[in-house]
C-alpha cells in the first residue's frame, strides 16, 4: 500500500478510534475517580503491550532513551491524566471537541521550537480549523450552561503535550520502528502508574461490583485499542506523513465524539454542525500538497 492512501486510511481509523475514546472515559468515571482512570489506562495498555510486544525492546536504540521517555511523558501518561480529570466535569462531546487544538499547537510548536516549514495554505488550515472549533465550544457552552469550563484547561494542556510529543517524534525518533516506540515509551511508565494506582486504594476497593466490573471493562477497552494499539498507528503515521498531518486526526475526532454524546443523550445545537463542517474544511487544506 502506498504512504499516500495508507496515511489516510490510518488518520480514518485512529480518529474512529480515539473519537471513541471520550464516551469510554465517561462509562470508565461512573465507578472510579479521575486519577484511577488515567493509571489503569496506563497500566494496562502498558501490561499488554510488553506481553505482545517486549521482543521490540531490543531493537531500540540506547541512544534514544530520553526521547522515548519524553515520548511516553507527553505522549501517553500525562495525557491520560488530563482528559480523565476534563471528563470528569466536562461532557464527552465538549471534551472531543477541545481535542481539535493539537494540530494548532502543533505548528506553533514546531515552527519556534522545532523550526519546521509549513507553507500559508496549512496555517490558514489551521486557522480555519480553529474557527469551527470555536463555534463548537460557544455553541456547546450555550446550550450546556451548567458545565465547568474551569476543566477545559486540563484539555489544553493535554493538547499542548501531544503537540510537543507529535514534532518530537518526527525529529528524533523518525528512524525508529513504530512499535519499538510504542512499547519502550509505555514500559517505561507501568511501575509509576501502579504505584499511583495502589495510592488511590483501588486494589482494596475494588468489590466485583457489577457497575465496577462494567468500567473496569470500558476501561480496557479504551487502554488495548483507544492507547495501545492506537498509538503504534500513529506512530506509523508520523513516520510516513509529518506532525501536522499526523495532528490533524484531531480534528475528525470531534465528529465521532460528538456522534457518541448524541447516542447518549447529550445535547446538540445544530450551529455545532455547521463548526463541524468548517472544521473539515479546515483538515482538507492542511492536507493539501
């Protein structure tokens, strides 16, 4: 398959993928706080890659462990903390839609930190993008008027980390193997994440309860496939396409995510619908050659 169509059908299934990702934290913060979310996320996509994938360890390069670290810090462990701490005030709509900041982020971040070239047509992609979020966010803060947009900055700053982690990839980790980063920047982080796990007193109070067990479920679901598997994609990604198209998943995600808080009973303006639509308008130009 060709780097140009495979790139496309990755960005199509991560953003079916983590556009899912906000109702399964939603079902996941029934049962448990906001932090025992974020570590049994961590934990498990952590647990079940090393089973399924420990051999890509080796092939690592030495050289590049505090990149990796830095990977799995801004890639994978903060921003499992973040967006479970948003959730746990914000709807899993709202939520998704703040998520279309990363590809924002990162070109700001890349063009004065990592000095990439980007050419106008991304930029007012990008600016376009940014447009129709807005109409997403105010029309959402209308129509949700109890909502606490206090929690909205935990989203920003899970954005922001990804968007560092998006142009590190690409500048110091693009000879790697997707998967070798993968595994090497969640192992690094099982034994914090236990540990802040067992803090929580999650292990002694966890009763088997019928409720407990279906969000622990959720919860797994959203650590195998929403991170684990999720994440050697967009990997993947990075290596055959660039930072501002691998970002600019996030701004398919909020369509899904949106989708899945209407199924569930979330409310909707229709001026949201046109913010979707500018948004896509948006992802098209960044994408364009």
């Amino acid at each position: 398959m060709q780097d140009n169509y495979k790139r496309w059908v990755f960005l199509f299934f991560l953003s079916l993928i983590w556009g899912s990702s906000f109702i399964l934290m939603k079902r996941g913060l029934e049962s448990f706080t906001a932090v025992q979310v974020g570590a049994l996320r961590v934990s498990i996509a952590a647990t079940t890659l090393l089973v399924f994938g420990y051999k890509h360890l080796r092939i690592i390069s030495r050289k590049n462990v505090i990149q990796l670290f830095l990977a799995g810090l801004l890639g994978n462990f903060l921003p499992a903390f973040l967006f479970a701490k948003a959730q746990s005030q914000l709807d899993s709509g709202i939520t998704g839609i703040l998520n279309s900041l990363v590809p924002l982020f990162t070109v700001i971040i890349g063009i004065y930190i990592f000095k990439i070239k980007v050419k106008s047509i991304q930029v007012l992609g990008i600016v376009i993008g940014l447009i129709g979020t807005l109409i997403l966010i105010f029309k959402g803060a209308e129509v949700n008027t109890d909502t606490n947009y206090y929690y909205t900055l935990f989203v920003v700053a899970a954005s922001i980390s990804y968007a560092f982690n998006s142009n590190l990839l690409k500048k110091y980790l693009y000879k790697e193997k997707a998967l070798s980063i993968t595994v090497s920047a969640f192992s690094m982080f099982l034994i914090p994440s236990l540990i802040i796990l067992f803090s929580t007193g999650f292990f002694s109070e966890y009763t088997f309860h019928p409720q407990q067990n279906s969000s622990l479920m959720y919860i797994a679901i959203l650590a195998i496939v929403g991170t684990a598997i999720s994440v050697a994609i967009f990997n993947q990604l990075i290596k055959i396409s660039s930072p501002i198209f691998a970002s600019s998943v996030t701004y398919l995600i909020p369509i899904i995510a949106v989708s899945w808080a209407v199924f569930d009973g979330e409310s909707l303006h229709w001026m949201q619908f046109l913010g979707t639509g500018v948004v896509l308008s948006g992802v098209y130009m960044v994408n364009r050659r």
